[in-house]
C-alpha cells in the first residue's frame, strides 16, 4: 500500500508543539548510571540499546501489561530525555518520581528543546536526524532548541495514520489496551530479551504464546463508529481507531475500510494460520 500520497509539506514545517520533553539526568557525577538502571527496570525497550544514539519507541505499563504512557527515548549522555505528549508530562513526571525512590536523578520538563518531524532527511547537516524507530516510512525526528517554528502537527498525524500506526492516549487510551495489542512487536517497542520492567509477564506471555486476539486498527469510514472499541475519529480525515478483533479484520461493513499495511500484514497471517 502506498501510504504517502499527495503530502504537501509546509515550507520549514517541522515543529510538533503538542510535544514535550521530559529529562532524566544523574544528580552526581558519581551516579552516572543510575538514569539508565532505573529506566532499564521500568520501561519496554532496552534502554541501553541508546548508547547506539538512535531513539527508541518505548512505554511504562501497568503491571497487568496494559499501557500508561507510550513515548519516545533519546540519550544525551548521561541524561535520557523522554519525548512524550504535552498532555501528559505532568502525570508521567509524577509516576517516574514515585519509582524513582531514593536514586539521585532529576526529573523535569526541558523547555528549551522541542521536538521536529519531517518526511524528508532535513538538508541542513547540522541537525542529527534519525529515522522513526518504529517505521522508517514514518519519516525522521529529531530535537532542538526550542523556537518559533511553524507547526506540522496536522501533516504528522495525517502521515503517521496512513501506515497504521497509533500513539498517545486518545488512541492507546490509558489502561485500556495490551502493549502489544498496540502492534509494539511489529513497531520495534518492546524487547524480549531484556530483564524485567513493569508489566514484562503477560507481555512475554502473550508474545511467547502468540496469541494477539485484538490489535489497534486505523479505519476509513465518513462517519463515527457507535462502538465502545472505537477509541477517537478524526473527521477531518474520516479516520477512525478501533481496538479491533483480528478474526474480524476483514469482515468490516460495506462502508469501513481498515488499513493494512505491510508491515502488519504477516502478523495478520500468522493470526489466520
């Protein structure tokens, strides 16, 4: 499927203001690591794989596996810095300051640096952008100082729907849907060989099992769906999301469409096999 038609760029559009970072850092010299450790027990992904410099899709999940918080990891040196909905850094700094206990990490809002997004690798050389680590099809991020940009939230959206893909709490919802039934296998989210973290059993149960009944599914269709899965629709792009049952993937009435793309599709086989 081609994902990426007609997406006209605004002229130096890369700003996603509805995002925010939040920085972990080490109080003292002496306790370097410590950001690291405390992350590495707490989150899906393997937060040592940073020190390879490219971001990591992640989540902090209730201990039954379902999600809290979906976002974006970044090192910094010692410092890791959590590229997350505006909306939710207050309550994602108070969770993270409740694990924290006695480390000797700080834990803030950075205001001075603000998240970008384009389709393209931007052709200033100064900028270190990386590939979306879910789907390199979603384009390259980076951070940088904050500033007047223009936005380029509406296109982002737009884009990031047309491969399926969800994020944030109005599509994930908040305890409400299983880390992978949030396609985070497929989407590069969570590590399995890993140490503990929170909600680590029933993720590596479901994922050892193969067993996936439902996944989150972006829908075409003119109109809201009366049905308590349906999650949030956009009526400016007639897009719904819909906690969806695999065995129904393809038996949507005449007037919904769901959007397949290519790297679903061979879960989705292995789910019908």
């Amino acid at each position: 499927m081609s994902a990426a038609n007609n997406l006209a760029m605004p002229d130096n559009a890369t700003l996603l203001a509805d995002r925010s970072v939040i920085r972990l850092s080490p109080i003292a010299e002496e306790s370097r690591s410590e950001v690291f450790e405390f992350l590495q027990g707490l989150v899906t992904q393997d937060v040592f794989l940073l020190e390879k410099r490219a971001p990591l899709w992640s989540a902090l999940l209730t201990a039954q596996g379902k999600v809290l918080y979906d976002f974006i990891l970044w090192s910094e040196g010692s410092s890791i810095l959590i590229d997350c909905e505006s909306a939710i850094t207050d309550n994602l700094i108070r969770r993270l300051t409740l694990y924290r206990l006695r480390r000797a990490i700080r834990i803030e809002i950075d205001p001075a640096i603000a998240v970008h997004w384009s389709l393209k690798l931007p052709e200033n050389q100064a900028i270190s952008a990386f590939p979306d680590p879910r789907l390199a099809e979603l384009g390259f991020r980076w951070l940088h100082a904050t500033g007047s940009q223009p936005s380029a939230e509406a296109i982002w959206k737009k884009h990031r729907l047309s491969w399926g893909v969800t994020e944030g709490q109005a599509e994930l919802g908040l305890d409400r849907t299983l880390w992978l039934e949030a396609n985070a296998r497929e989407l590069n989210g969570v590590s399995f060989t890993k140490g503990c973290y929170v909600g680590q059993e029933n993720t590596a149960r479901m994922n050892w099992r193969q067993k996936i009944n439902r996944r989150l599914a972006v829908i075409k269709t003119d109109h809201p769906l009366e049905d308590d899965k349906c999650r949030i629709y956009y009526s400016d792009l007639k897009l719904a999301v819909v906690l969806l049952r695999v065995a129904d993937w393809n038996r949507l009435p005449d007037d919904q469409e769901v959007i397949t793309p290519e790297w679903l599709k061979e879960a989705l086989a292995e789910a019908h096999s």
